[in-house]
C-alpha cells in the first residue's frame, strides 16, 4: 500500500530473502569474505586491545555461550563473543571494507558466528543458514548506508 513506511518496506524485504537468493556467485564471495575476516581476526587475537577487550569480557557467564577465537579455555555469552571477536577482526584496520568508508564483514561475521554457537544442540543451523545470515546483515548495512546522509559524507571529513 501506498502508507507502507520506509522501515515497513525494509524489513518486508530483509524478512522476505531465503537460501534460494544465494547465486553461486554471491556464495563464493561471501566463503572469500567470511575466510578473510576469520583470518584478520586470528592474527588480531594477538593485539593488545584484544587482550584487553578478552579481559575484561571475562567476567561475564552465562549457560549460553560462544567462542573467543584464539582461546579454547573459556567462552562468553553470544554479546560478548561477538563484541571480543569483532575487535579481534578490527584490531589492526586489515578487515575487508566498502564505499562509503565501513567494515563490513567485521561487524556482522563475529555476530552470525556467536548467535549460530549458541543454538542447542537439536537446533543447530546449517552451514547454508549461516551464509545466508551473514548476506542478510550485509544488506542490511548496506542499505542503512545508502539511506544515511552521515554515511555519504564520511568521503569530504576524510
């Protein structure tokens, strides 16, 4: 309908995509993406900041939890995972990046990864569920930036 908002518009779209979306060709790319960013953050595990970040996360538990990359001793709620994680990534500016100026894998990879580790058991997704969560959130920050006037300006403050 014609009242139908931006927002309405957006996630009638965002909710509307399934595995079926996914050419071949947008399935490669995104294996390349989610194998660069898995390797930027491996080596940024080493960095102080994430030494830091892994730290203080620390103390946080919960009975649901995920993976700190580079550490098999202990695991952190999804939140915490993904914000320690997505540091990680970050940590030395080597993560993948798009026009205007953002980080795209290195925000939603480490967030994907966290939530799919915290299924149960009898609920885990498949690998294709998880390719396809991370093309979600890259849509999704992709569009937000076409929509943002802060985003097309990021260019002229630089």
């Amino acid at each position: 309908s014609s009242s139908q908002t931006i927002t309405g518009n957006f996630a009638n779209v965002i909710h509307g995509l399934n595995a079926n979306h996914l050419t071949d060709q947008v399935i490669q790319r995104s294996k390349r993406m989610i194998l660069d960013t898995l390797g930027v953050g491996l080596l940024g595990t080493n960095t102080e900041v994430c030494h830091k970040v892994t730290q203080y996360s620390k103390i946080y538990s919960s009975d649901i939890s995920s993976t700190i990359w580079g550490h098999m001793d202990f695991r952190l709620p999804p939140l915490y995972a993904a914000f320690v994680n997505g540091v990680a990534v970050h940590s030395m500016d080597f993560d993948d990046t798009w026009h205007p100026a953002t980080h795209p894998s290195g925000a939603v990879l480490p967030a994907v990864i966290a939530l799919a580790e915290a299924f149960p058991r009898e609920k885990k997704i498949s690998g294709l569920d998880l390719l396809l969560a991370f093309n979600v959130g890259i849509e999704v920050q992709g569009r937000l930036l076409r929509f943002s006037s802060e985003a097309r300006n990021i260019p002229k403050r630089y």
